[in-house]
C-alpha cells in the first residue's frame, strides 16, 4: 500500500512536507494503526501517538484522507491509496502526526467535567434510576480524542473563546446527570456569544466522531435548557 505522511521535525527543519512510503502488507493486518506500527518499524523517526489500540484512550487521532479519525479503528481496506495522513488540523503541530492540545484540554477543564454537589458525604454511593441513567448514554462514552474539535471551523477561529464540541458534550454530560447539583451555575457560565454560541451548526463534529457521538445535538441540548430556563 501507498502512503503519504505528513512530516515535521523541528530539530531538522521548520518546514512540513509529505513523505511518500510503501508497505507490502503482512496478512491480517487490518487496522491503519498496525501499518503504521510497521512503517515505524521501518524508519523509527516516524513519529504519532497511540496506546489502546482499540478506540478508548483517544490518543491516536489523525487526519486520514481528509477526514479525522482514529487510526487503531480505521480499517484499512476502507481507505483509498494513497493513504493521506496529517495531524489534526487547527492545532500546533509538536512533530509529524503529533499535536498540541493544550487548548482542547484547557476548553475542556473549563467546563468542571466532574459531579459537583456539595451536599452531606452520602453514607452509600449517589443512587440514580435506570431512567435517570439512560440519559448519560450518547454521552459518557467520548473518548476526548478530539477528532470533534479539531474539525469545527468556529473552533478553529476562536479557541481561545470558543469551547468547542467536545468540552460542550462534557459539560451537556454533567447537565444531565441527575446527581450533579451545579446545573445553574454551569449554565450561567455557558451563557455567553462565544463560550456557546459560536457553534453554528455547521455539524462537521458529528460528522466525524469515531465514537458514533453527536455533539451537535449535546450543544442543541444545552441550547434548550438556557432557552427553557429564560421562559
Ligand atoms: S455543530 Fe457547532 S460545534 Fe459542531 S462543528 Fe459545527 S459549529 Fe462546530
Ligand atoms: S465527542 Fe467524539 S470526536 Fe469528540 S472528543 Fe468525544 S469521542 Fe472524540
Ligand atoms: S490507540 Fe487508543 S484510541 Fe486508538
């Protein structure tokens, strides 16, 4: 198989530029991450993260032929050749497919993606209904791999401002949770012409999550309750 990869050493030279490769691929090598792994082992400089290798840590996240995604969950007979691979986009690059992602995080952390009550330490654990469960599904299982953020336009022109699909879905998360005792102020923090309201529905974030996500609809939620609680 052919691939192109974005490369970039800063020790070596400030400009990027798309190294050509090719794999003979061994039988039962299915995921873009195993060839990957076997292109390392062909040049060692080559460099990207990874760990899980099966869609839960979120750290192999990259540009494949346009689009974001997770390489470990990427079947390589689905990708046309050549394979095009660059970092997430919109995001300063560290080295080849690795990227910064001090602004997704600190977006993130702003959010207070954590159970706020501070309530009496309950003697047992915080009960909740199956009802009341359910509505963390679609929700709970985002993997911060930010595949979402890094392809919304309105993130890409105010991340400073802007907190983006992911952090959004972590905070809608939280809103939701029924033993969560923090709604007004989360919701007094959201409330502002950039922190929310730069998303314009443009649902590349949706779009793209290799988790079968929908941040798009997490944001409308929020959007909901602050229209609600204006009535
Ligand atoms: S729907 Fe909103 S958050 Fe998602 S990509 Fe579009 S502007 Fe960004
Ligand atoms: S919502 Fe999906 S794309 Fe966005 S960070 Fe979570 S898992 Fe990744
Ligand atoms: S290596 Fe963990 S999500 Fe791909």
């Amino acid at each position: 198989m052919r691939f192109q990869i974005y490369r970039y050493q800063p020790e070596q030279s400030d400009q990027p530029y798309l190294q050509d490769y090719t794999l003979d691929i061994p039988p039962g090598t299915v995921m873009l991450l195993d060839a990957l792994m076997l292109l390392k082992a062909q040049d060692e400089s080559l460099s990207f993260r990874r760990s899980c290798r099966e869609g839960v840590c979120g750290s192999d996240a990259m540009n494949i032929n346009g689009r974001n995604g997770l390489a470990c969950i990427t079947r390589l007979k689905d990708l046309a050749e050549p394979i095009t691979l660059r970092p997430l986009p919109g995001m300063p690059v560290i080295r080849d497919l690795i990227v910064d992602l001090t602004s997704f995080y600190t977006q993130y952390r702003a959010v207070r993606p954590w159970l706020i009550d501070e309530g009496p330490e309950p003697e047992i654990e915080r009960r909740q209904s199956p009802g009341d469960r359910d509505q963390l599904d679609g929700l709970y299982e985002c993997v911060l791999c930010a595949c979402c953020t890094t392809s919304c336009p309105s993130f890409w022109w105010n991340p400073d401002q802007f907190l983006g699909p992911a952090a959004l879905l972590q905070s809608y998360r939280f809103l939701q949770d029924s033993r969560d005792q923090d709604s007004g102020q989360r919701l007094d923090d959201l409330e502002d012409p950039y922190r929310l309201y730069r998303c314009h529905t443009i649902m590349n974030c949706t779009d793209v999550c290799p988790k079968g996500l929908d941040p798009a609809r997490a944001i409308a939620g929020i959007k909901g309750l602050l229209a609600k609680r204006r009535l």
